[in-house]
C-alpha cells in the first residue's frame, strides 16, 4: 500500500504543492482579518483554528501521497461505502445547527462526512469508467449505475438539508460523463429530460432554499432580510475599488455588517481590503491550480490517474466558479466554501487529501512502466 521510492521525492511536483500553501497563507491571513476587531478572547482564535485544519490537511496530503493512487482506486468502492455510512451516522448520530444537521463528532473535532463524499464520488466514478470502457459514447442505460452512485449520496445530503453540496455532486457526475463521452442522441435526451425536471424539482426544496434563489433575481425584495448576505457582499466587493482599503481595514468586514465573512463570503473580505487588483491576483491563481491539475491529468500514465485528476480538477473548478459568482451576485447563494480560504475543517482536510491524490498522479508518471 505505501512504499518509499527516493523518486516520489526526486520528482516531487513543488509548483502544485507550493501554489497551495501559498493561496492557504491567504486564506489564514484573510481568516485573521475577519476576527480581528472581536473582543471576546475567552475563546480560540478562527486563524489558530485554521492552521490546525491546515496542518491536519497536510498531514492528509501526506499519506495521500505516498499511498498509491491505483491502490485507493482499486478500493474505491470500500472507499465510498464508509463515506455512505458516515452520511447515514449524521442522521442518527450527528448533531444540527442553524435547522441543518450535518456534522458529526469525533473526538474533540467536528467532521462533515458530505465533504468527504466529494472526493469518494470522484474514485468510485473513475473506478466504474476504467472498468466498463466501451470505446464510445455512453448510453443513457449504460449511466445508471454511476447514477446511482452519485443519486445515493445526492438525497442524503439534500436532506440535511445542503443544496450546494449537492448540487456539487451533480455537477461532477455530469462532468466526469462529459469526459469520458456519451451519445450525442442520449445527450439531447437528458439535456430534454432536465428542462422537464427543473419546474417540478421547485417543489422539493426548502422554503429558505426557494427564498435564495428568488433573491438572486432579485435582492432588493428583502434588503433586511434574505438579501442581506447578497447585498453586503456586493458593497464589500465594491468599496475595495481598484487596489483596496488595507489590511485590516474593510469597513463591511471589521464592522461586522458581512454576514458569513469566514466562510461562504471570505472572497468579499478579501476583495474589500485587496481591491480589485488582489481580487484578480488570487482568481489567476486559482486559475493556475486548475490548469495544473489539467496539466497533470493530461499526463497521466494511465486512465484511473487521468480520471481521478479530472475529477479532483473539475471538484476545486466547481467550487472556485460557485462561490466567487455567488459572492459577485451572478449565482444564488447556496454555501459552497472557497478553496483552501473558507475557513472549515472539513473542506480543508478533504481537499488538501486531494491535493496529496493529484500529487501522486503527478509523480507516478516517473514511476510507472510505459
């Protein structure tokens, strides 16, 4: 399972690794920004609490590295089921906060077990597409098991309920079957088959849920209210003009009028002190993560590693896209962190563990055999 090979580090990928503490480094300093004008000292610090994550999240990219990325494809099944579990233990065992119950306790940590499925979705579709290689588009049949396989896990989370995540669950799938091809015939059916299912999937979502995204057309029907989060995100966003306020000095965000500011809206605390400039540093750098991890799927020795770095890829894409566009107010709100800056323990860990995955398909293209 995990063997030491002087290669692993002779062509260790330092440009992926480094570009990843360095947007973390941002992360942790915005995170800081965020509590700095609190008073109440009796608890830990948010940015002590992230380097923690931080540290744990390396330690996850670590063993991700150095275990075989053909070993945790073989596994990905097994791999998959535990996070089923995990999602199945919430609902029994795990405790809810703000109407949504989607953590779980383990030890003096709190862990979200949907964030973990993010990943295990990737192996087991990547398992499922290496093994049924038919050298031509998918057909709709021919998709049901990997539906299944992400239809599971999609009304688990959808009933914690947690839109975004799955909505990102969803989003994957389509872009793993987009991949690896399917029917054009079967696609305009689907593509059919959606529009049709749009107006009735209305009905299942929450009321907040609906309330969100009749405030993305239009904030300014709740000011105070559903579209608070919206509209001081777009101020923040806009009072950082071209080279922003300062370090420290976001008046939105130190005056606490930014709801949300270390999680879904740190992209705004950020912007508001770093101004469009720094904006724009940080997405071209988010930017050359996701062209990297392309880079590396392109590279790949074998078609698990192409998929599994894809789907990794197209997971850190999806979630830069949603929450910066949400933050600007061109998507609705649905609470999908931002890479490596959100502060959370679980999307730092999960996604730094991916992180060490891609790093393993980025070396072992030095190890193994033409």
């Amino acid at each position: 399972m995990i063997k030491l090979d002087r290669r692993l580090i002779l062509n260790f990928d330092w440009t992926l690794f480094i570009l990843v503490l360095i947007i973390s480094g941002i992360g942790l300093l915005n995170i800081y920004s965020t509590g700095f004008s609190l008073t109440d000292f009796r608890q830990t610090p948010l940015y002590i609490k992230q380097l923690q994550w931080i540290l744990i999240g390396l330690a996850g990219m670590a063993i991700a590295f150095f275990i075989d990325y053909r070993f945790l494809s073989r596994h990905a099944y097994i791999i998959y089921g535990i996070s089923i579990v995990l999602l199945l233990v919430v609902f029994t065992a795990g405790y809810a906060t703000r109407g949504s119950q989607r953590w779980i306790a383990i030890g003096g940590f709190t862990f979200q077990p949907s964030e973990l499925v993010k990943l295990t979705i990737i192996l087991a579709l990547a398992r499922y597409f290496d093994h049924h290689q038919i050298g031509r588009g998918y057909h709709l049949t021919e998709l049901f098991i990997p539906f299944t396989i992400v239809i599971i896990p999609f009304l688990f989370i959808l009933k914690q309920p947690d839109l975004g995540t799955a909505l990102v669950l969803l989003i994957l799938f389509l872009a793993m079957v987009f991949f690896v091809g399917m029917d054009w015939r079967s696609l305009l059916i689907a593509g059919a088959g959606g529009l049709i299912l749009t107006p009735i999937g209305w009905y299942f979502l929450k009321d907040y849920q609906k309330e969100r995204i009749l405030t993305f057309f239009g904030p300014e029907r709740d000011p105070l209210g559903s579209g608070y989060h919206i509209i001081q995100s777009m101020i923040a966003v806009g009072s950082g003009g071209i080279v922003g306020k300062g370090f420290l000095k976001g008046s939105q965000t130190q005056l606490k009028f930014l709801p949300e500011q270390q999680t879904d809206f740190v992209f705004s605390v950020f912007a508001e002190e770093w101004g469009f400039l720094g904006g724009m540093i940080l997405v071209v750098m988010f930017f050359a993560l996701i062209l990297w991890g392309l880079k590396i799927m392109i590279h790949s020795r074998d078609y698990p590693g192409a998929l599994i770095a894809f789907g990794i890829t197209m997971l850190i894409f999806c979630e830069v896209f949603i929450n910066i566009g949400m933050v600007l107010g061109i998507l609705p709100v649905v609470g999908i962190p931002l890479p490596f800056l959100s502060y959370g323990g679980s999307s730092m860990v999960v996604l730094m563990t991916a992180i060490g995955v891609l790093l393993n398909i980025s070396v072992r293209r030095f190890i193994l055999q033409s």
